[in-house]
C-alpha cells in the first residue's frame, strides 16, 4: 500500500490545453480513492507547502509548452534545484517542495508530471491529442501509486 | 507621445530610425517583461520603456457569454487576484440587472474583499519584497528570494504564510473550498457566512494582527537605510485615484473615485464609478500590448496617475479603524515629501493589511452576515454596466455591453496593473537615469530595476491575461536604434 499520496494539478481553464494538470486532478479526485487526495488549483501557492509537508508523496501535474501527444507525457522526480521568483506570482513544484522540507520538515518524494499541451488560445476544453496525452497520464499515475510502497 | 487608436493586429510594430523598434511577440504563451533604455547621442539615458509584449485577448474571448458567467470566467483571469474579477464584475452585473444588492451582500461581498486583500498584500510584501529588503537589493538573486528569507528570518517566512494562508480563508470560507464562481453573482452572493465559519475566522484575527504589526515594525526599522532607494524608485509627481467613501476615507469595495495630485490636493472628487469613460482615457503605445491610461482633463501623458495601496492612503482623510489609523499617521510623518515615491507602497501595503484585519474583526460582528436575505432578483434592465472595486493592486473596471438577452457584445477591463504603467514606464526611467551612462549596463542596474517594478507588484497576468513566469530582459539602444548591449534573467 503506498503512502499518503496528494496530486496537484494545475492551469488555467480558460486557456485551451493548460487545463490538463487541472482536468487530471479532477478526474482524480472524481474516482474518490482513498489513498490519493488529489487537489486541482490556477496556480502553486505558498500555503500548499504547509499541506504538502504531511505527505509520503506528492504528484504534481501541469501541462507542458512543448507539443505532443501520449508518448510525450513525460514525468520527472523533483530535484534540488529551486528557482526564484521573479516578476510573476506563481511558484514552481521544486520551490514548494523547498518550502515544505525548509520550512516544515516534511521530505515527500515528488515528482512533475507533464502533459503535452498542444493549444493555448482562450477557449475552453482540451485538443484532442492533450485529451489522448491526458488519459496516458492518469494510467503513469496509477502504475506510479501501485509502485509505491507503504514507508516503514 | 501621441496616443494611438487601439488596433488588433497582435503583430503591430513600428519603426523610427532614432529609436527601437518593439514588439514582435516572441510567443503568445509566456509573454515577457523587456525594458529597453534609449540612449540620447551623448550616451546619457533619453528614455526607458518597460515592454509588455503578451498580447491581451481576454475581452475577445468574452463577447457572446452570458453576463451572468462573467464573474466565474473573468475570475479565471488570474491566480492571484480572482476574487477582485469576481467583485467587479458582479457589481458590472448589478448594474445591468438595475439592482441594489441587499446590505448583507454588500458586507460579505466586502469581507472577501478584505481577505482578498490581505492574501495579496501578504504575498507581495513577504514572498517578493520583503527579501529584497531585509537582504539587500545587491545580493545574489539566488538567495534574494523567500528562501533567502526563510535562512534569515525563518519565523517571518512562516508568519507571512499564514497571513496570506488567513485572507484565503475567508476567501474559501465565503466561496466554498476554492474561489466557487457562483458565489458572487450579479445581485448579491449565494450564501451567506456560517456561525462556524464566523468562529474560524474569529480565531485566526490575533495571529493576522501580530503578524501584520510585525511587519509595519520592521519596515519602520528599514525606512531609513532605503532613503536612496526612495528617492528614485518611482518618486515624481503623478496624481493618484482610488476609491473613498461618501465621508471621503479608505474604501475597498464601494464609493466614488477621488484624484489628488502629489501635495494631496483633491482636483477631482466624488466622481460616479460607471462614468470612468469621461475621465478615465486609454493611450496605446506601438511598442506595448499594455494600455496607458491617463486622467483626461491633463492629457496624455500629463495625466499620468497612479492606483494601489500608495493612491488609497494619498486620498483618504483615515481609514477608520484605530491601530491603521495609528499606523497611518505614523507613516505620514515619516514619508513626508516622499508620499509620491513608489517605494512606499510596500509600507503602504502593509498598513493595509492591518487596516482589513481589523475591518474583518468589526464585520465579523455583525449578524447580518448570516443572513438569507442575500440576493435580488431581476432580469436585464440595461444592456450596459460598470463594476468597479479597489483590488489589491489599485481601481479595477470591468465594462460590460450586453444584448437584451444578456449576453455580452463588448467587454473591456481596465485592471489596476494597466493603470500604473505609465507610473512604471517612467520608475524604471528614473532608475536607468540615476544608475547608466555609457555603454554597459551595470550588474546590479537589473536588481534595482526588478526592485523598481515590483514596488507596484504587478499583476501582468491581469494585465495581459498571460500565464507563466516574467522573464527578465534589458537592452541598452543607442541613438541610432542599435542594441549596444543586453542583459537578461529567468
């Protein structure tokens, strides 16, 4: 069984297929399994460290400005890396795990999961080959967790 | 500069053989703050132009939506600062409806906003500023961010996450777990507050106190170390504009627009909101996608003006609550002559959030915020209407044109970021004049001009409805519109 899991996707709705972190998150959320609290957001928040910080391990998933379909979902563990913020907002998944681990002493496994966006006008819904990348996803996601081992 | 009729042509450049020609969008995906500074033939600093190169679209993709799912849909604009979308285009809905909204509405419609208010300001000055501050604007912008900060001041790092973790709980606590776009709705709101919820939020009001107290001390033990940096970030005469209310005090949610010029005289006060067009112009520039607007009566560009923190304290007589008004008198003493200078919004900033602290603490006792009586009800009444409300960066306006079946045919928004950008134009001037000549551009002249910028905290996703993180990028242009050099972060 693995650990306490969170998923965070995130996006813009209303930017065609930067949604797809967010979609996924819901679709997630939707299937209510137990072990997963999947959580979909516009954008990374500080405050999400705090929550991240309870967490064995964490998921994150976003669309990537690279075009694609499902063979380019690629996932990737997180690192040690941490890039400031500059004139934006927005905080990157590698700071909000700095933050977790820096600031509340918690050490989740984490990983970026992206999804290859293929259109960004404003629109709602996603391009066929994001929806086809996106189903992709959730299938690395399951085989992911089923990996995962309860932590001793 | 002459202002330009609006164009569509998201490719629109022009070029003058003395100077640079601007804006090919490298990408409609991640747009990028580029500055170029324009030198005269002696090499001195003539101008400096801060580029948004992010084309706006957001108002095209609107016509032909219900007014009703305006608020939900403009709301999606901006991770930031969605409750503010949501305010304002409520209130734009209210108008076409031709309602006035119940009193219990307009308090929990304003206790939003006060959370609002605070979870902004609180990122602003804790996440963007604050490490410039407390580590100085010459150090290594590796460490001069919330990292930085969290080495040195590892309580304050954590207390400024729960300030901006408090002003998102009254937000979730009103609109449900995540900013729920059927909450504030043209009429009123959905549901009123909770007891439970007024309790919850009841408990989190001494920590956002201290914290917020906190704050204002150690800037208070800064102001004196950064004279310099107040002296030419941003420090020149523009009027300010903001809302008050009908006794002429700080105001967030409602009121008239008053402007004051930079001795804080009024020259126009008590103006209607939904008339902003007779008073409010916008100008556009070829080489940005960000519109300039100016006060009409002086022109373009006299009128410049500026909206935010800065603006509501320069025109209000006091906010009306004791410790922000203490607070408030403090910091007119201190600033003194330097009320125009940008710097202080971040001192601004912080006032404010004390200010909607204490203002939750009142509404937080007022019974009506469980009540029922919640909405009005009506079908369209008008086929036009403005909302307008202070969000955290300055007056935001949202113009809605609708058919008689409510759906929109014209929308235009003049968010606050877009309001201070002839203000940033001529910041990030002032700095390039006090800190270039010649052919290089210093190191540290990027830090200063970052610093300069953020003193506004933009919203250049509101602005340009973008998404992603600001890159970084400034060119020197020489007399004959050559790149003499560049440099470039992120």
């Amino acid at each position: 069984m693995p650990g306490k899991v969170m998923i965070v996707g995130y996006g813009n709705q209303i930017r065609g297929d930067d949604a797809a972190g967010l979609v996924l998150a819901e679709r997630i959320a939707a299937r209510d399994e137990r072990r997963i609290h999947s959580i979909a957001m516009p954008q990374l928040y500080p405050e999400l460290a705090h929550q991240i910080a309870e967490y064995d391990s964490v998921i994150f998933v976003d669309a990537s400005l690279e075009p694609g379909d499902e063979n380019d979902v690629t996932i990737r563990e997180l690192g040690k890396s941490l890039t400031p913020v500059l004139l934006g907002h927005a905080y990157s998944p590698d700071e909000i795990i700095g933050l977790a681990k820096r600031l509340y002493g918690g050490h989740p496994r984490s990983w970026i999961l992206t999804i290859p966006g293929n259109e960004f006008g404003w629109k709602e819904g996603l391009s066929t080959a994001t929806e086809k990348a996106l189903g992709k996803a959730e299938q690395i996601v399951f085989r992911m967790l089923e990996d995962m081992k309860e932590p001793d | 500069m002459n202002p330009k009729h609006e164009t569509q042509n998201p490719k629109h450049e022009t070029r003058n053989p003395n100077k640079l020609r601007i804006i090919d969008p490298v990408t409609r995906l991640e747009g990028h703050a580029k500055i170029t500074i324009h030198l005269d033939d002696s090499g001195k600093v003539e101008d400096a132009r801060f580029h948004v190169t992010e084309f706006r679209g957001f108002e095209r993709f609107c016509v032909g939506r219900p007014f009703w799912e305006m608020p939900g849909i403009t709301a999606r604009i901006c991770g930031i600062c969605p409750v503010s979308h949501l305010l304002a285009s409520a209130k734009a809905g209210d108008a076409i409806l031709a309602v006035e909204i119940p009193p219990a509405a307009v308090k929990l419609r304003r206790l939003m906003n006060y959370g609002q208010i605070i979870q902004s300001h609180a990122l602003s000055f804790f996440h963007l500023s604050a490490p410039d501050l407390l580590l100085g604007f010459d150090s290594d912008p590796k460490q001069r961010n919330v990292f930085g900060l969290m080495e040195a001041e590892p309580d304050l790092a954590r207390r400024g996450i729960r300030l901006r973790q408090f002003g998102q709980e009254v937000i979730a606590t009103l609109g449900g777990k995540k900013i729920h776009p059927s909450w504030c709705v043209p009429g009123g709101v959905s549901a009123p507050l909770t007891e439970e919820g007024r309790e919850t939020l009841r408990a989190w009001l001494p920590e956002a106190r201290e914290t917020a107290n906190i704050a204002i001390e150690l800037f208070k033990s800064w102001i004196d170390q950064y004279r310099e940096e107040a002296r030419c970030f941003g420090n020149f005469p523009t009027l300010f504009m903001g809302l008050v209310d009908d006794e002429g005090n700080w105001e967030t949610y409602d009121g008239r627009l008053r402007f004051v010029d930079e001795k804080g005289r009024i020259v126009a006060d008590m103006l209607v909101p939904s008339r902003f067009k007779e008073f409010i112009g916008e100008a556009v520039e070829p080489w940005s996608y960000l519109k300039f607007p100016y006060y009409k009566p002086r022109g373009y560009p006299d009128g410049i003006y500026r909206v935010g923190p800065l603006a509501r304290l320069n025109i209000c007589g006091k906010i009306g609550t004791p410790e922000a008004d203490r607070e408030l008198d403090t910091y007119r003493e201190a600033v003194g002559d330097a009320a125009g200078s940008s710097f202080f919004y971040h001192y601004a900033r912080l006032i404010e959030i004390l200010a909607c602290v204490e203002k939750i603490g009142l509404l937080l006792d007022d019974p009506d915020l469980t009540s029922d009586r919640i909405r009005a009800h009506a079908g369209v009444n008008r086929v036009e209407g403005v909302g307008a409300s202070e969000a955290p960066r300055g007056t935001l306006f949202h113009h809605y044109h609708v058919d008689d079946n409510g759906l929109t045919t014209a929308v235009n928004l003049i968010i606050a970021t877009g309001q201070n950008n002839l203000a940033m134009n001529k910041a990030v001037k002032q700095i390039a004049q006090n800190h270039i000549s010649g052919p290089k551009i210093p190191e540290g002249v990027l830090n200063l001009i970052e610093a300069g910028v953020r003193a506004f905290d933009p919203c250049l996703s509101c602005s340009t409805h973008a998404f992603g993180k600001m890159p970084l990028k400034v060119s020197l242009i020489g007399p004959k519109g050559e790149i003499i050099s560049e440099i470039a972060r992120n």
